[in-house]
C-alpha cells in the first residue's frame, strides 16, 4: 500500500531520530556554529571541507552532516555582526546596523537572544514551507525564467529606497555605484575588459567577501580603535533579563517573524539570489512596514535583528527547492549540496518527490532539527558572548583583524583580496563619517551582476516583450510603488503638503570634499569607458551616468539650501559614527595609525608570511596601544597562531602567496604559512 506523505515524513523522521544520524547532524551542526563566528568563513567553505568526509556515509547520514552545518552558519555568524560590526558572513550585513547599535547602548544580551529566537523560528518556518511546498514544486518553478529573475532582482534593488533613509538621491547614487562595480571585469558578451586596471585580479569581476568586509567590518573596528574604549562600558541587563526581552521582542513581533521568514524562504527558492541579499530584502521590508521605523531604525531598533534573521535562516529550506527539483542550486552551498547527490547516486527531479521522496523528508528534518540544536547551543553561551562587548579593546581588535584578514583573504586567495579589503574599508570608514549609507551600495554591488546577465538573455530571447509577462509586470508596478512609497505616502497617507524648498547662492563644505570626490571617480569610469568596443559601452555608461547625475544633483540641492536648513541632518538606515568627545583632528589622525598598522601586517605578511605577521600585530598592537601584560599577551598570541594553522592551514587547506623570505630562501616554502 502507497504510503501517504505524512507517513513518509514522519518515517524520515524516524531515521533521522537514529542515534548515529543525530550524532553526524550534532557534529556538521557544531562545525556550522564555529565557522559562522569566524568573519569571512561562510558555511560554502565548511560544506567544501566536509564533502570528501561523506563518501563513505549512507545518504542520510551524509545531508544530515552537511545540511546541519549549512543551516546553522547564520546563526552564530550573528554573534561578531552584534558584538563588533563585522559579520560572520554575508548573510549578517543587515544585522550589523541595529544589532551592534543596540550592544553599543549595552543590550548585546537582548539583541542576540532576540536573533537567535528568530532564527530558529524562521529556520523551522522554512523547513515547514519546503515540506509544503514538495508537491507543487515542479509547476510553479517551470513558469520561473529569466524574464521572472530579472523582475525579481529589480524588485529587490528598489528596496534602496527603504535603506536610504531621509536621503534618497545618496542612497540611489550609492546603488548605481554599487552596480558599476559589479561590471568591474570581463563583458558577458564582448570579453572587454572593464575598469580593471590591467590587472588579472579584476579579470573574474571583484570578489563580494573582502568588498563586505571592507565597508561594514573595517569601519567598526576602526572607530573602537579610534576611541579606545570597549564596544559597551556597561551592561544595561543582566543575563536573565536580557535574554527573556530578547525572547519577547520576537514573540511580539511573531507576525514580522513569520512575513520575513515566507520571504526569506522565497528568495532562496530563486536560483542567483541566495544569502547576499536575503537580508537585506527582508530589512528593507520591515523599515517600510513597521510602525515607527523611520525614526528608529538604525539607531538599535530590535526588529531591524528580528527581520533579517528570520529571513536568513529560512532561505535555506527555500534554496532546497530548485536545487531537488531540477538540479539547479538556489545557493552556492546548494550547489555543493549537489555533489552530495552525485556521490550517493541521487538525480534532482522527478525521483526526489517520488521514489526519493523520504531522502528529500530527511533533508526537511535536518534542517528544521539543526536550527533547534544551534539556537540552543548558542542561547546556551550568549551571556558569555554579551561579555565580550566589555571587553578592552585591546583584548578585542587584534584577534577579529587576524581572523578578517584571512578570511577576506581566501575570498580568491590573491593579494587582491587585501588590497580590496583595505580599499573599501578606507571607503566605508568615510561614508559612514560622512553620512553615506553603505546597504545601497552593497545591494547594488550584489545584484548588478544578475540584472546584467539577466537583462542580456530577456532582451535576447523576447526584446522588450519581457516587461509584459504577468509576473515581471506585477513586480516592476511593485518597483515601481516601492521607490516612490514615501512621496506617496506623504501626498495620500499623511496629507502633507509638498512646500518647494528656499535656495540661495550655493555654500560647499569639508564635507562636499567626498561628493566632488565622488565625482571625479564617476568622470574617470566614463573616460575609460570611451576606449572599450562600441557593444560593450552601453549598460555600463548609462549606469555610471545616472550615477554621476545623482550625485551632481545631490551635491547642488545640499548647497542651495544650506542656508536655509535647520543644520539638521537626514535620518540614514545604516551605523552613526559617535565619536564623543574627539575633536575631527584627532579622530582623522587616529583613523590614520589604525590603516598604518593594517597596511603593516600586509606587508610583514608579504615579506615573512601570515603567522609571523599575526604574531607581530597582536604582540605590537597589544604591547604599544594599551601596555597589556607579556602573559596576556603571550597566552592571546598562542591562540591566534594555533587558530590560523590549524584551523585554515591545516583544516581549510588555504592556498597561501608566495613570499618574499621564501623567494630568498626557498627552503622556507616546505613551510606553508612561513
């Protein structure tokens, strides 16, 4: 007798209740949360490490290794994103604007029980959805294909509206920007090389793991060297209390939970989307719907954790969806996944949903049960990570640098990786000084790429009949309203009336000094664009054109009302900088010795080699900044060495430069890190 589907899922999870697969899940699900606390790992590396490891398992065994690593990644990635602005991976960009803001007033307790709540309600949301969803899979993704994908990436890019704040011509500059760089490298098409310096670097398009980091992790870390104080000086709750607020901010906000959870899973289930923009689509969401959010959003509102958590954990029962269905991975982890498949003799398809259809159950339970285990394992020690925000940041700086820098590092194992880091962390540290909102760009940056690509193939196969589909038509009107919401939100909702603003003659300030900067990069890209084959200037000139307009625009509208404003400044989705009692002088000068003493550990890493290089900067920075004891700092130093060998020598197999010394001395190249 056919068994019902929920017999069949109740037998997978039968199997998965086994003691030897709760123990592989268990392990992938311990290995998931070390490697999200590292900045930079991400659970794609950990999933490449642990492959080789399941040639010999049975198919249950080995998803419910892999999957419990993979499902708990952007859980614990939660904890540096709250505590020091830098996030684990790319799925925690969006938490680091509200999370770290509330660990800075001293509710890191509160803000990392309350992620952890919503990450585990929003992972178990997404594996109930993909269970769900299993029997209608097929026709509902066979009527998504580019056209649909090119809607959807343009609906995602106008929630650059939601993250611009109060200065919607900044933030929709800093998008276009973010877009030109993703044309940074080869044309689809013509094989041109774009902005790329000739340089092979910038052949294979800039990596998004060092650009992140650069704009989101560098500046934090930074600004806590600049004022040389603990992220937090006091504790606004103890453990207890910070934890059950934390626990009732997101049963308040349930229903946020759940709307950003189904739209979390959604997004994963579109293949080229995946975990870079999750996040960010679900914070632009909760900033235009949540009561409120313009005014506190930014400034360490819990629903800006809330959101982007619960979406970011259920994105991946979505990304399971394609990838079963038809072999198309939602996510690049996915598409490990897919060798997984391969290895025990699985075929995406029609199998997985009939035949195969307990082995799918079994990944569903896997998922659902790692995020339970993760979300307790880390409920478990988050009063000992709200510590750390009270840490010197002496005890604090050192050790995140060494981790981001190789992270950022095996991005594409290339020098460039640092220099980019380095680059836009210089980027990032002014935008946020000057009050540029850094979510635009990188949204931008993320899906540039796939509007491009997309854009190619819909004009190539239906020109501009594309628009007219039922679907792309719904989500461009939906584009459309969601860049204009808060004109017509003021005209129809509030009533207001829209007074002209008064001008006079035009007043430039030091801090023009970026937007004419700005400008004169945007003037660059379109000289340089000039000498390219005549097919491969058009997208990319139109961009950087637009671009260069809204930021004259911008520059021009600033100095002619000048005059007239109430010296107030607009209201950005994104980190303030509060530098307290520091004169501009001072801060600058400070900003100044913390990228000398970056550009030292690269270049002591370039003649010696990284353990050499972390162990000069943690010995140095310790010893000099702030005089720690040659214990503290010899016990502090031990550890970072063994982390880095062990760790990403030995364990992640990274592939390290050549150096100077080994050049010189080339028995030093048996040495890998030396």
């Amino acid at each position: 007798m056919e068994l019902s589907l929920l017999d069949v899922a109740f037998n997978a999870l039968g199997v998965m209740l086994e003691p030897e697969r709760l123990m592989y899940l268990g392990l992938g699900t311990v290995l998931g949360l070390a490697i999200g606390i590292m900045p930079g790992i991400g659970g794609v590396a950990g999933l490449a490490l642990l492959l080789p490891f399941t040639f010999s398992l049975d198919a249950y065994s080995a998803f419910a290794f892999m999957l419990g690593l993979g499902a708990v990644t952007s859980t614990s990635d939660t904890i540096p994103a709250v505590l020091f602005g830098v996030p684990g991976t790319s799925a925690s960009q969006a938490t680091v604007i509200d999370g770290h803001s509330m660990a800075k007033k001293g509710e890191a307790g509160r803000a990392l029980s309350a992620a952890y709540a919503a990450s585990l309600i929003g992972g178990l949301w997404g594996a109930l959805l993909l269970g769900l969803t299993i029997p209608v899979l097929r026709p509902i993704m066979l009527n998504i294909n580019s056209p649909e994908l090119l809607a959807f990436s343009i609906f995602g890019l106008s929630m650059v509206s939601a993250l611009s704040g109060s200065m919607p011509l900044r933030g929709l500059a800093m998008a276009g920007f973010g877009v030109s760089l993703a044309m940074v490298g080869g044309d689809p098409v013509s094989g041109q090389q774009r902005w790329t310096f000739d340089t092979l670097y910038l052949y294979d398009d800039l990596p998004l793991l060092p650009v992140a980091l650069g704009l989101f992790a560098l500046p934090e870390l930074a600004d806590i060297a600049i004022k040389r104080m603990a992220i937090s000086q006091t504790t606004k709750y103890n453990l207890r209390d910070g934890m059950m607020m934390g626990l009732k901010d997101v049963l308040k906000n349930w229903l946020l939970v759940a709307k950003c959870g189904s739209l979390g899973a959604f997004i994963g289930a579109i293949p080229g989307l995946g975990s870079a923009v999750v996040d960010w689509f679900a914070y632009g969401y909760a900033a235009k719907t949540c009561k409120g959010a313009s005014e506190t959003f930014g400034k360490g509102d819990v629903r800006g954790v809330i959101a982007p958590e619960s979406a970011n954990n259920a994105k991946e029962g979505g990304s399971l969806v394609p990838t079963i269905a038809f072999g198309v991975p939602g996510s690049a982890s996915m598409a490990l996944l897919l060798g997984g498949f391969m290895i025990h003799g699985l075929v995406p398809g029609k199998a997985m949903v009939t035949t195969n259809i307990e082995v799918t159950y079994a990944m569903v339970w896997s998922i659902a049960l790692a995020n339970i285990l993760g979300a307790g394992l880390c409920f478990a020690f988050s009063g000992q990570f709200a510590k750390i925000a009270t840490l010197r940041y002496t005890l604090v700086i050192p050790g995140v640098i060494c981790i981001m820098m190789v992270g950022a590092f095996q991005a594409s194992a290339d020098w460039g990786d640092l220099f980019v880091l380095l680059i836009f962390g210089s980027v990032g540290w002014i935008m946020k000084h000057m009050r540029w909102p850094r979510p635009p760009l990188i949204l931008g940056f993320v899906l540039g790429g796939i509007i491009e690509d997309y854009m190619r193939i819909s004009y190539q196969l239906y020109e501009w009949g594309w628009v007219l589909r039922p679907v792309c038509a719904v989500m461009l009107i939906a584009a459309a309203l969601s860049l204009t919401q808060p004109l017509l939100s003021k005209v129809f909702v509030k009533r207001e009336r829209l007074a002209l603003p008064r001008f006079s003659a035009p007043v430039f300030t030091k801090g023009d000094g970026f937007s004419f900067a700005f400008i004169a990069v945007l003037g660059w890209m379109i000289w340089r664009s000039l000498s390219w084959q005549d097919d491969a200037q058009g997208p990319p000139q139109v961009i950087v054109g637009v671009t260069l307009a809204l930021v004259v625009i911008s520059l021009l509208w600033a100095a002619l009302t000048r005059r007239h404003s109430d010296g107030k400044q607009g209201a950005i989705l994104d980190l303030v900088a509060d530098m307290g009692e520091l004169t501009r002088p001072m801060v600058n000068l400070r900003a100044l010795q913390f990228l000398t003493w970056l550009g030292a550990f690269v270049a002591v890493w370039a003649i010696a080699g990284i353990l050499v290089s972390a162990l000069c900067f943690v010995v140095f920075y310790m010893r000099i900044q702030a005089g720690e004891s040659w214990r503290m700092v010899a016990g502090y130093s031990l550890v970072i060495l063994c982390l880095i060998y062990f760790v990403f020598d030995q364990g992640f197999h990274i592939s390290w430069p050549e150096t100077v010394l080994g050049t010189w001395f080339p028995v030093l190249q048996a040495i890998p890190t030396m």
